[in-house]
C-alpha cells in the first residue's frame, strides 16, 4: 500500500492493504559481512514487495536507499536485489518472453 506523506514508499497495512505473499529460501550466509543471500519469489505482485517484506521482518537489503537503514542502504553502493530470471508478454506480439541469469542467482557471491 501506497506510504501517501512518504511517496515513493511502500507500507504493510493489516487493515487496508491488499494481502501479498513472497517465499523465500536461505541460500550462502556471509559471517564477516553479517549478510545473508536468499532467493526471494514473490507469489503477487506488488510494488516494492520484496523490500517492504524483507525491512518488515528486519533484514532490508544492502544498499536499499528507501527500505533500509542507513547503515544497512551505505553497505553497497547500489540496490543488491537481482533477477534470476524474468518472463513476460511481449507488448506488441503478446509472444512470451523469458531470460535466465546463468548462474541461477543473479549475482555473484
């Protein structure tokens, strides 16, 4: 749900927000950054969903500049959220399109 005195913000609201499930599974933890890399797949769709999910819960990502803390968003230099793979209806042919990172994680660790 829209954070409206904070655009371009997001917010969880039990009581007026349409429900949104992502799931998640731990892959690598990082001991000496205190970091932790998970594949995220968001089951609906809304905006900035993985973000609000993971600073709802307490663990925003490296270099979220809306979501995280400052320490946690100076972390990286740049949003540490990666696509492993997109599909989608092409605009005009409606044909499927669909692009897979090779190493299946986006990033390397």
């Amino acid at each position: 749900m829209v954070d409206w005195p904070n655009r371009p913000l997001r917010k969880i609201d039990p009581h007026e927000g349409k429900p949104s499930t992502t799931l998640w599974r731990c892959l690598d933890y990082y001991p000496a950054l205190d970091a932790t890399r998970l594949e995220l797949q968001p089951v609906t769709g809304r905006s900035h969903q993985l973000r609000v999910h993971l600073q709802a819960i307490g663990h925003p990502i490296l270099g979220d500049a809306l979501y995280a803390p400052p320490a946690i968003a100076a972390a990286s230099p740049r949003l540490l959220l990666h696509a492993a793979e997109l599909g989608f209806a092409h605009p005009e042919s409606g044909a499927w399109l669909s692009f897979q990172c090779q190493d299946g994680f986006g990033v390397q660790a």
